[in-house]
C-alpha cells in the first residue's frame, strides 16, 4: 500500500473521513502527538490500527471525541471528573470513566475492560475530522507498536509507511508528548501516565486526593515497562558523552542536540520526541541523554525516558 501524504486543508479531511468510514485508519495531527484514527465503533477499522501498528490487544486506545456531551454519551463521569473536562479539554488530558451500557464502542478498543479512556483534543485537524466523520475515533499514537512517538508526518510515514493509506501533514505538533491520563472519582485521582497536566494540580483542581497506587494492570495506553524506544540503546542522566553515541542535551550539557538550552522544560517535551528520532537516525551505536529535572513537566518526560531505555 502507498501512503498517501496530504496537507491539512478541507479536502484532505473529506478523504481521510471517506477512508474512516470504511473501516481503514489514517493519521492525524493532534496537539500531543500524531494520532492512527479510527472508527472506534467499528471492530474492524480497530483492529485495523492494530494491525497497523503491531499493538498488543490487551494495550487499551484513546477514544477521541469532539465536546464534552459527546463523551457523556460514551462514560459515566463522576462530578470530580467533570471538573476537569470542563478546565481542561479541549486539551491534553485523557480522563479513564465507566463505559455507558450499551455504549457502542467497540470492545477492542477498551481491550475489554469496563472502563474507556476519553480525551477532546484541541488540534484543528483531528477536530475537523471529528465533526465531519459524525463518530468516536480511537487513535493511538501513530507509530509502530513500542517505538518512538512521531511529532511530524515524516516520523509517521518512516515508522508506517505502506501500512496506511494516508497521513494529513499538520507540522510539528505543540505538546509533543502524550496526553496526561487520569482517573478519578470521589475517592480520589488516580494517574495513569503523566503528561503536561500535573497530576496533583489536577487532584486539587478536582477536589479529591491525590493517590499513589500502581496496581500493575494495563488500565491505559503507555503503561508498558518498555515504549516509544528507539532501536539504538539508550542511556539516561549522562553529563559526558562516550564513544560513538549522540548526546540528547539540556541546560548546562550542550549534546548534539539540546532539548532546551535554557533548561526550559516545556521547550524540552516539544523537542524530545523529535530528538529520538534524529538520535536513531544518526548512525552512531547508542544514545545518551542529559539529566532531566524530575520535577513538573519533567516527570513525564523521564516516564517517557525511563520506558524507552527498557530493552523491548
């Protein structure tokens, strides 16, 4: 199969609406990541994203929706839960809520269990496909199963290419990395991966403690031990480079690249993604990355690191 490449304009979200309603996945831009969108309530266009990306079925998909009334259609939410899409979607927040009865997600896309992870993104490109496709995409990120999440189209066509049909060309996404995912009822919140949203921010903004649990279970996307890894090795908190390797930098360690030079951790999750990739492209024999401050928006970005550096 060629994949096609488009750039986002009116005339490239009527073809890739045309290829998702019947039943094939394409990528899209979000502000997070590039997303392989499906109809989520349709078993066969998910397990075509499964196919495409290697992905194992028991790894449950983000169901993307365009508002706030549309996920009430698809969840239960506590009013903990509604506060936060009310603050923050659309945006880079996944909220994790009981499934609706007879809710017509298909159950691949929960890898079935009880619950669906939602998110409303902000992305014009994915807003624009949601509204002309009239349904729920699943959409993970828009790579092979475990390797690094792409940021550009180039990243999706290098890491798909011939196992979709089209990626709409929307730039370099903003975020650039995946969306925080919580779950949270009155008990309290729960995270399931971090991203840009602080999950004790979120646990105040919600009204409900912060808990500190890991029940091992996959309950979300990128819970893995070992994701968005790239093919060379992977060596973390160095502040010297050694043979043959490419330094990722920040701050102070310069690299020969640097996530942000001014130790700017929001310039640095924009850049990591794009980094790794320029890194496993290079043609040295390993990657080595700066120390990252654990703290803020660098929480997420050494989850990120730290399941990368996990042989597959």
């Amino acid at each position: 199969m060629l994949t096609e490449v488009l750039p986002f304009t009116d005339e490239a979200i009527a073809r890739a609406a045309d290829l998702i309603r019947a039943g094939q996945p394409v990528a899209v831009p979000t502000e997070t990541v590039y997303g392989l969108a499906a109809d989520a309530t349709n078993a066969q266009a998910v397990a075509a994203i499964y196919t495409a990306k290697g992905r194992p079925s028991f790894n449950p998909l983000i169901v993307h929706v365009s508002d706030l009334a549309a996920a009430e259609q698809l969840a239960d939410f506590p009013e903990p839960a509604l506060r936060l899409a009310r603050a923050f979607w659309p945006g880079p927040l996944t909220l994790v809520a009981p499934l609706k009865p007879g809710a017509p997600i298909a159950a691949l896309a929960t890898a079935g269990l009880a619950t669906v992870a939602i998110r409303v993104p902000a992305h014009p490109a994915m807003q624009a496909l949601l509204k002309v496709t009239g349904r729920p995409l699943a959409a993970p990120s828009a790579n092979a199963s475990g390797s690094i999440s792409p940021t550009r189209a180039a990243h999706v066509v290098k890491s798909l290419g011939e196992r979709i049909p089209l990626v709409i060309d929307g730039g370099r996404t903003a975020v650039g990395l995946e969306s925080t995912i919580v779950a949270v009822d009155a008990a309290g919140l729960r995270l399931l991966r971090p991203g840009k949203l602080g999950a004790e921010e979120l646990a105040a903004l919600a009204g409900v403690p912060f808990i500190e649990t890991d029940s091992g279970k996959i309950e979300a996307p990128g819970q893995l031990a070992s994701h968005y890894a790239p093919a060379l090795p992977l060596r973390l908190n160095a502040k010297t480079v050694r043979a043959d390797e490419w330094l990722i930098g920040f701050g102070a360690v310069a690299g020969d690249r640097t996530l942000s030079a001014t130790g700017d951790l929001i310039e640095a999750a924009a850049n990591l993604f794009d980094a790794l990739h320029e890194a496993d492209g290079s043609g040295r024999k390993g990657i080595a990355v700066a120390p990252i401050p654990n703290t803020s928006l660098g929480i997420a970005i050494n989850d990120r690191l730290a399941r990368a550096a996990v042989p597959s």
